[in-house]
C-alpha cells in the first residue's frame, strides 16, 4: 500500500524567533519513504538537523519576523496491515526489564504516576499482566475519556483528562500510559500520521494522531486508547516520554498559528503530482 502524507503550517512571527521543529518522519520508517519533498519553508532559512536522546529526528531555525510556512509532502510503503495483536504478550518483572526501558516506568509532565498510581491497582491489579492488562487500560481510557476537537487543551495531564471524562487523542495517550507505568509496563507517547485507511471516512479536518506503546513480550507493541481498535496506515514521527518531549515546534517568542493543514491519504501512484490535481 502507497501512502501520500504530508503538511503545511503557518505561523506569523513579531520578530525573529528560534524554532525547534520535530516534524520529519522517523527514521525507523525511512526505508519506506518512496518519495518526499522534504521539510521545506518559506521564506527559505537555514534548516539544521540532529538526533535527540529518544532517537528522533529534530530541526532548529531562525524564523523572520511576519508569516512563515513549513511544509513537506512524501508518498511512503505501507504494509496494509492492521496494528498487531499479541494476545499472549506477557508482563516482564521490573528487574529483568531491559535498561532502556526503564525511563519510561516513571512519571513524566503529563503522565502523574504518584497520582494514579492507587487507582490503577485499584482497577487492574487483579488482571493477567502483560497484554491483557493493557488493553484493560485502554478499554478503561476509552470507555472514561469523550473525545472531541473543542475540549482540546494543551495543559491537561492524564490525571485531569480522567477526571474530566474528555479530551483529545494526545489524552487518550497519557491517561493509557500513565496507567500503564502504574502498573509497571513501560509506556511511551508517540505521536505521527493516521489517516482514515479501512474506516468509513471521518467528517472532520484531518490532524496528526497520538497513540503509545507499550513494552510486553520482550518487545514494544502499538496500543491507541483512543480508537481503541487496530488500525491502517500509522507513520510515526517520533516517540517520548509525553508530549512535552515531541512536540511538532517549540517556538521561543511570541506568534500566531495562522493555518494548519494534514494531509494522509491511500494513493495509487508513487508521484508527487499537484493536491486536488
């Protein structure tokens, strides 16, 4: 399967401001990249790149002051194939987890382990480890958390986002991890393109997704809360411990989101011919 996916996002700067931008696609799916016309930006500025701990793919930039663009557009290969499923994954003891996996056990910015902690033994304490608690954990955030555009709010913590009963796809993804770590199962947010591949179209402005994974069955598996079903087409872009360490940009300065577009879509053609054309 051949997947078109890509963006453009506008800003409108008071004055030249440092960006950290974590945009490109992660270098796990960089094989299957076909074709791409790479982060881009208008007006043209220097483009630098690095690694950061988690592995991911980062750029930094100075952005003029007025109205500045950044885009890219790639056709990729997909397998067509639905997330897996492990039924039988088990839950491996902290003590013989592997070392780099551990960071991801301990409460992080959204994810408040100290809080949840009684309540998650509460619920899933009397569940079979390893997978089949996890997906106890996200039947739990998706029967608990409403989702919906207007609820989004960028400071809710998995904490706040249960309580609440609503939130966005990036809450379904820290209530589900922070519970997770809760119970010892390492977790970490990931956030990338899902387009809507093998489901009936949704009426709504296509946006990145947050799902997570979790570590069970000596490996890490795809898990999403929010739809709570295995799902087509994911591409991720990059992993963390919460959102706060993949965010799309960081901008140092004052601005204003002028447009934002997401597109992901089945193609039949490995070109980059004109959208709409």
């Amino acid at each position: 399967m051949l997947i078109r996916l890509g963006y453009e996002i506008s800003y409108r700067f008071t004055q030249p401001t440092a960006v950290m931008a974590m945009l490109d696609i992660h270098p796990s799916r960089q094989q299957d990249i076909v074709v791409a016309e790479p982060l881009q930006s208008e007006p043209m500025v220097p483009l630098h790149h690095y690694t950061d701990t988690f592995g991911n793919t980062c750029r930094r930039l100075l952005a003029p002051s007025g109205l500045f663009t950044l885009r890219a557009d790639a056709v990729v290969r997909d397998s067509g194939q639905p997330d897996e499923v492990a039924a039988q994954a088990w839950q491996t003891p902290v003590e013989q987890l592997p070392d780099d996996t551990l960071l991801f056990l301990l409460g992080s910015r959204y994810c408040e382990t100290d809080l949840l902690s009684d309540q998650a033994w509460s619920l899933f304490g009397g569940i079979e480890g390893g997978w089949q608690r996890v997906q106890a954990i996200c039947d739990h955030v998706h029967q608990r958390i409403r989702f919906g555009y207007p609820f989004a709010r960028n400071t809710r913590t998995a904490a706040q986002a249960l309580q609440e009963g609503q939130g966005v796809c990036r809450d379904f993804a820290h209530s589900a991890v922070a519970l997770c770590r809760c119970m010892n199962i390492p977790a970490r947010y990931c956030t990338g393109f899902l387009g809507d591949i093998g489901i009936d179209p949704v009426d709504a402005p296509m946006d990145f997704s947050a799902w997570f994974e979790a570590y069970v069955g000596g490996r890490w598996y795809t898990f999403d809360a929010r739809h709570n079903v295995p799902r087509i087409g994911r591409v991720l872009i990059a992993r963390g411990r919460d959102a706060a360490d993949i965010a799309i940009t960081n901008t140092f300065g004052y601005n204003t989101l002028e447009s934002f577009q997401v597109w992901t879509d089945q193609t039949e053609t490995a070109e980059l011919t004109p959208r709409g054309g």
